[in-house]
C-alpha cells in the first residue's frame, strides 16, 4: 500500500491526501459514536459497508444530475473523493418524528410529518451541534443566503430520490443527515454533496416491521447492529460476498 499523508481523523473515518491535487482518500472506519462523541464503540465491518453503501447512492444521485464529491471507491475501505471546502452546517432532512425530533416536539416515534421539515445545525463538537437558523447561519457568514438555498433544493431532491429508492427496497427514509461543500473550477463555485450517505447518518426503517436498521441500533443499544449495516447493503444488492470480507475472524489453530 503507497504511503499517504494524514490530513483529518474524524469519528468514523480518516482522510489522506488524494493521488492528484484536489482529491483526497477516504478511509472508512468501524469506530462509532454518538450524543456527541459520550458513547462509543466499534461496529465491525461497518467502514466497508458505509463505503459501498455511500458509493452506491452517491453513484445513484450523481446520475440523475445531483453534483457528489464522490470520484470512485479504490477498496474495501477507501474511497476517492473531491476536496472540498466544507460548509459548517449539517442539513437534517426528516419525514417521520424520531429520536431528538420526537422528543423536542413531545411527538411519538413513528409520527408521519405534514411535510417533509428541513433542519439546520451548526457543526462544532464543542458546542454540541446546536440547532440554528437561517438568520444564525448567514448573520455569522457560515453560508450565504444563495448557497443555503441550493443546499436545501439540493437535499429535497435528494429526499425524493433515496425515499423512492428505499422504499422499492422494503425501507422508510425516516431521516437523514447531509452535509455540503464548495467545490472551485477555476473562478466558478457550485455547492456538492460532501462526507457520506450511509445507516451512520440515514434512519432507515423496515417498511412492515418499523424495524431500525440504522446507527439508532448502537445509540439504543438494540443489539444486531452489524446485522443491520448488511441487511441494508444485502437489500441494495451489493453486500460484498460472504460479508463485509476484510474483518474475517482468524481461523482456529486446532
Ligand atoms: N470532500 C470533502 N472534502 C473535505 N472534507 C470532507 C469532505 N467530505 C467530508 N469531509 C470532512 O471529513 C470529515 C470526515 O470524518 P468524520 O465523519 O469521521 O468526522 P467526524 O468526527 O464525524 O466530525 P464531523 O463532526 O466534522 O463530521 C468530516 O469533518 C467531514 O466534514
Ligand atoms: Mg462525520
């Protein structure tokens, strides 16, 4: 493996310098988090799924026209992507009321919404990720009233799109997190979908069971929560064959 120059290690993945100026490598861990990094633990072979599991919708969405960082996955753990200035605020797209949501508004779990709400928070672990406003979000320059407006009409397509694909495939899109970036051409900017699209920031639940297959297995500590990665990659259709493959556990010396 050729040797590449740390340039961030997140939660869950870490990113390398890329082969050409302006790419980067990212490696998709099986570490997991969440409440803001105060739970923690390993989910094994989580990094290889999220990695097809996001390569395979940023593919799906790129094709009809959504702008990714996405370039092309190089292995089991690592994908190429666009270097981009990342936007520090994450858009939270929700159908149905559940976990924090449900709570804030005194709302079952499970409650259709009238409509499909739009949310925005702040990306800073010291702070929590507050939830902000559109006023926050421009008065401190975090993102202008233009690019807002692209990032919203941006996850609204991508809404319909991954709710109509999750659903031929037995799954409600409950809710899901993306987060954006300025990508430059010369002197032109457009905004495109960075980080990754995966059950790590996806709720997904079964269609006729509401059962969770998503990262709310670990924060609730439901258990089969390996299970659940691959049983939404398996009804993708690209499980890699005989599981998640590298993390095969060492053969028994008899
Ligand atoms: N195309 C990209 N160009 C530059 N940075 C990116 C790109 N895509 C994702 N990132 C950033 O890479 C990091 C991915 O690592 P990870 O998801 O582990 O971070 P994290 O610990 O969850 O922190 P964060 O709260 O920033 O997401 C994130 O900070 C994300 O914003
Ligand atoms: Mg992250």
């Amino acid at each position: 493996m050729t040797r590449r120059r740390r340039i961030y290690e997140g939660k869950a993945k870490v990113l390398f310098e890329g082969p050409e100026p302006g790419t980067l490598v990212q490696y998709f861990k099986d570490d997991t988090s969440a409440f803001n990094n105060s739970k923690q633990g390993v989910i094994t072979g989580k990094g290889v799924l999220n990695n097809r599991i996001s390569e395979y919708l940023m593919s799906r969405l790129s094709e009809i026209g959504v702008p990714t960082h996405f370039v092309r996955r190089l292995n089991m753990r690592e994908q190429l992507i666009r270097e981009v200035e990342i936007i520090p605020i994450e858009l939270v797209v929700r159908n149905v009321a559940a976990g924090d949501f449900a709570k804030r508004f005194g709302l079952a779990e499970g409650t259709a919404l009238p409509r499909s709400i739009v949310e925005y928070y702040y990306k800073s672990d010291e702070l929590g990720d507050p939830l902000v406003t559109e006023e926050h979000i421009t008065a401190f320059g975090w993102a202008a009233p233009q690019d807002l407006d692209d990032m919203v009409a941006l996850a609204l397509r991508v809404n319909d799109y991954l709710s109509g694909l999750f659903l031929g495939i037995g799954l409600k899109l409950v809710d899901f997190t993306l987060e954006f970036g300025r990508l430059w051409e010369n002197e032109d900017m457009r905004i495109v979908i960075a980080d990754e699209i995966s059950p790590d920031n996806c709720r997904l639940w079964d269609i006729k069971t509401n059962e969770k297959l998503d990262k709310d297995r670990f924060r609730e500590d439901l258990g089969k929560v390996e299970e659940a990665y691959q049983e939404v990659a398996r009804r993708l259709g690209i499980l890699p064959e005989g599981g998640p493959g590298d993390v095969k556990p060492p053969k028994a010396v008899q």
